[in-house]
C-alpha cells in the first residue's frame, strides 16, 4: 500500500530531508531488488543472468550505500548546481562505489544505481519540498550531469566501453537529457494503475516499457546491437501481448527470460532506471501528488 502524503510529510519534518531522501532511495532500490519476475535480472527466483550476485548480495549492497545517499542530500540541500558541487558529488559517490565494493567483494552491484539516484538525490535536496515534482527533478538533475567533473578517473569500465563502441551517451546521457526513460517508466507505472494492474504487475510493465526503448550498456556490452534489438524487441512483445496479466503475454516473458540467460545479458541499466521511477513515486506522494 502506498504511503499517504500526510503521513510523508510528517516523517520527512521528524526525520531530516537528507535521511528522508536517503531513505527513500534505499527503499526504491529494495523494491527493485524483490520486484518478480524481472526477466535476466536478479530476483527472487534466481540469478538471472548473473554468475557473481544473488538476491542478498544486491540487497546488502542497496542497504550499504543508505550512507552515501545521505552525505549527497546533505550536500545539496539548499544548493544551485554549480562546478563545486557537482564536483563534491562525484567524489562522495565514488567513496559511495569503493563502499559498495568492499561490502561485495568487489562486484559492481549499483555503480550505475549511484550516479542516477545520486543525481535524483542531490536534485531533489536542493529544491524545495513543494517542488518535488517529477519534471522539476530531473531537469535540475539535468543541469547537474551537464557540468563537468575536473576528477572524474580516466579508467574504463563496462558502460564506459560500450558507449565509445557503439557510439552510445549510456547513463551520462540519460542523465545530460533529464532522464527521458524514467519519464517514460512512470508514465507506464501510472497507466497500469489507472487500468486496474495490481502494483507488482504495474511496475514489471514499468521495467518492461523501459526495457523495450533503452540503449543499455549493460545489453551492449554483452551483446552487442543484436543482442540489443533482441532484448527490445522481446520487452515490447510481452507489452503487446498483454503483459503478464495475460497468459500469452507471460509466456512471451518466459521466452525473454530464456533468451537473455542464454546469451547472457542483463537488462542493468533498465533495472537502474526503474528504483528511479520508483524514488520519484515516492517523492510524488510528498505533496499529495501520489
């Protein structure tokens, strides 16, 4: 059940913004983690395309970072992006990715979580509560990405790879254009809940419609444009056949769960972007917007 905003508003005033913020984050990124059946994705079913993660490594590294979601709320409050602070946020969110690792073993569970959230994060510190509005947020979260970071390291990465490959912006520029597949999981979210879909249901269609749009890396990376257009096609077709709702449309999630095993691929950055849709519900209750 959904939390009502009065009862939001009164936690956030006895709780403090940043740790409400924080809060909030860690909470969307468990939500994400439960969420089931996520198709090649860790949860409560299995591994999903995974060798190096289970359901309790993902949850214990969502609860590890509650810390590093707080330092960037703090940081922001108040604050107009600026060189400075975008500058400080990379750097609390990189101490937030060394944490991550060490709580993991050095599996790289959410660095993608850490940059998208740590932007919404920061965004929404530093406006006030009465504009937690979805689009305020991720415009200001725009105008933060957009800034460059003197200190960003020069190693390469997964994402980093794929992008220069394929000629992809990846999370940096869903980030840059003010989030548009978050826009569009919400979108998706609330229209399953205005037509009767219970609240799992509405947000494994949430997944699913970013999923069938989304240049992931992490699809990339693996498996390149046809991997890619493969996985975008399969999203979509269980959206056309009714979703899970539906048995035709259940049984096209089964054949999209098999194929992304067998080739490997992880929708990761779609998992990513759908605790953000689910952050920016929350906060829509904050102002009786939920």
């Amino acid at each position: 059940m959904r939390t009502s905003s009065l009862h939001v508003v009164t936690a956030i005033h006895s709780f403090g913004t940043a740790e409400y913020l924080s809060q909030t984050v860690v909470d969307s990124l468990l939500e994400e983690c439960d969420l089931t059946p996520k198709p090649g994705l860790v949860d409560a079913r299995g591994a999903g395309s995974h060798q190096d993660m289970d359901l309790e490594l993902l949850r214990r590294s969502a609860k590890t970072l509650r810390l590093t979601f707080i330092e960037i709320a703090r940081r922001a409050i108040g604050e107009e992006p600026s060189l400075s602070l975008r500058e400080d946020l990379g750097e609390i969110g990189r101490r937030g990715e060394r944490r991550m690792m060490a709580a993991t073993g050095g599996t790289n569970t959410h660095r993608g979580a850490i940059w998208t959230l740590g932007l919404l994060t920061a965004s929404a510190a530093s406006l006030s509560q009465e504009h937690w509005l979805t689009h305020s947020i991720c415009d200001r979260a725009s105008e933060i990405a957009r800034l460059p970071d003197r200190h960003v390291p020069n190693d390469v990465n997964n994402g980093t790879l794929a992008c220069r490959l394929y000629g992809v912006t990846g999370a940096r520029g869903e980030a840059q254009e003010g989030f548009p597949h978050v826009q569009l999981g919400l979108v998706r979210l609330n229209h399953g809940r205005k037509s009767g879909e219970n609240e799992r249901v509405a947000r494994i269609h949430a997944l699913l419609a970013i999923m069938a749009h989304l240049g992931d890396t992490c699809i990339l990376h693996r498996g390149g444009f046809q991997g890619l257009e493969r996985t975008k096609q399969g999203a979509q077709q269980v959206l056309n056949d009714g979703g899970i709702s539906n048995p035709i449309g259940m049984q096209s999630l089964a054949r999209l769960d098999r194929m992304l095993r067998l080739m490997n691929l992880s929708p990761g950055g779609s998992a990513d972007l759908l605790a953000a849709v689910l952050m920016l519900d929350r906060l829509a209750t904050v102002n009786g917007r939920g």
